[in-house]
C-alpha cells in the first residue's frame, strides 16, 4: 500500500477509532454509578473490596465486599462488555454487611465497589485485577 | 434449563439467640451471558439468574440484584442473625421466568 494523503488519513482515523474504544466502554460505567447514586458526590470511607490481584481464569474471580453501615453495595467491572456485576442490598438480619460471590471478567481491569451508607452519603473503593485468561468466551 | 438447576445452601443446624451465622449457597446455572456466540458466529442469548434472596421467619436477610458477569453455578457468601428458631428461606429468579427455592430450618442450641 502506497503511502498516500489519503491513506495516511484513513490509518489514523482507525488508530482514534482503537484508542476511543476503552473511553466509550468506561463511560457505560460511569453511567451505571450515576444510575445508583443519582449524581451525589462519591467519596472515600468505610467501605471494602478483597479481590485478587492476579486471576489466572476470569470466569470465576472470587471477591468479597464489606463494609459497616451500608445499606446497598453495588459492584461494578469497568472493562467487561456490560460493567453490571451484582447489587447487594442488606436486610435487617444481615449479621454484617459483608458477602462474598464468584465473578466474570473479561480481562484485566478495575472492579470498583460503590456502598449507599445509612446516612445516604455513597464512598466506593477500587481494585486493579489482572487477568490472564479473560471470562467472556471470545 | 429449569431440569438441572439444584440449589446447595449450608447453614449451622443450630445457633445462640443473636448470633451471626454465615450462610452459604451455591446453585447450578449454566448463567449464559449473552456475549458468547456459537459456532456459527450467532450471539446466545442470555441466560442468567437475576436475583437472589435470603430470608429468616419472613424478615430479609440479603437481596441480591445479579448481572451478567456473575459465574456460573453463582456462589454467595453472607452473614445472618438469628434471634430465634425459625426457617431461612432462599430464592433466585431465572430470566426465564422460573423461580428455585430451598429453605433450611435452625434451631436454638
């Protein structure tokens, strides 16, 4: 392929095209955390993520989310195709706002967990889990 | 999909009035995507259980809202009170509409 004025525009309007992707897949999670918090202020606090830093299967990453006062934890996988993962909403005979599951991820990536406290102030907390073999069966 | 679903929980047979428990489940779920496709290059269509709830004696425990990156055979993992004998009762919701439920009863030890 010659290098021509228009191939030159074409290779770069792939290469924005490429590096545009990872943007448009976070922005579903950043509408997914304007969903469960309704646009208030997320800080930092009393809430948990345990979570492995390497899974070698991201079919099944076990991780746990804790904390002392909230009343709903949402958990968000930043780079999967749909970043949804589970909402926890404690009841009355919750022992502690603690519960532990089995996710997916399809790659490396942040898993951020957003809590709604009693008062109705929300923190969240995040993790960084690299993936060796991604969850999402190509 | 609703034959070969089988929902495992363990609980303690019996407990202290106010302790905290913790409570296992697991139950089987192929928990289909819908982001895989098939040989053919078709998308499958997805296939999860959405829901889970725990309950003691009617009250809640946990209520979970689940999405398409849970596992297969969904595994949780949570702590309950219990302030007296009674039965636990758990739930999850297919996306097909079907509903599985198990209950394990507790006694005061």
């Amino acid at each position: 392929m010659e290098l021509t004025r228009r191939n030159a525009m074409a290779m770069g309007a792939g290469a924005l095209l490429i590096a545009g992707l990872p943007v448009r897949l976070s922005a579903a999670g950043e509408d997914a955390i304007a969903a469960f918090t309704g646009g208030a202020e997320v800080g930092t606090g009393d809430v948990r993520l345990i979570a492995p830093e390497i899974a070698e299967n991201g079919n099944t990453v076990p991780i746990e989310v804790g904390s002392d006062t909230a009343s709903e934890i949402l958990v968000l996988a930043m780079g999967n195709p749909t970043p949804g993962v589970a909402t926890f909403k404690f009841g009355p005979l919750s022992g502690s706002r603690t519960a532990s599951a089995r996710i997916r991820l399809a790659g490396t990536q942040d898993v951020v967990a957003i809590a709604k406290l009693q008062d109705g102030t929300f923190v969240q907390a995040s993790s960084t889990i690299k993936v060796t073999i991604g969850g999402c069966g190509g | 999909m609703a034959d070969d679903v089988k929902p495992r929980v363990k609980v303690p047979k019996s407990a202290a009035v106010g302790e905290k428990i913790v409570v296992k489940t697991l139950i089987s779920h192929k928990m289909e995507s819908g982001q895989r496709k098939d040989a053919d290059g078709n998308v499958i269509a997805r296939s999860i259980i959405n829901r889970f709830t725990c309950d003691f004696n009617g009250e809640n425990v946990v209520d979970v809202k689940m999405e398409a990156a849970i596992s297969t055979n969904p595994y949780f993992e949570f702590e309950a009170m219990v302030p007296e004998a009674g039965e636990f009762k758990f739930t999850w919701y297919d996306d097909d509409g079907s509903v599985y439920e198990d209950t394990k009863t507790i006694a005061i030890a």
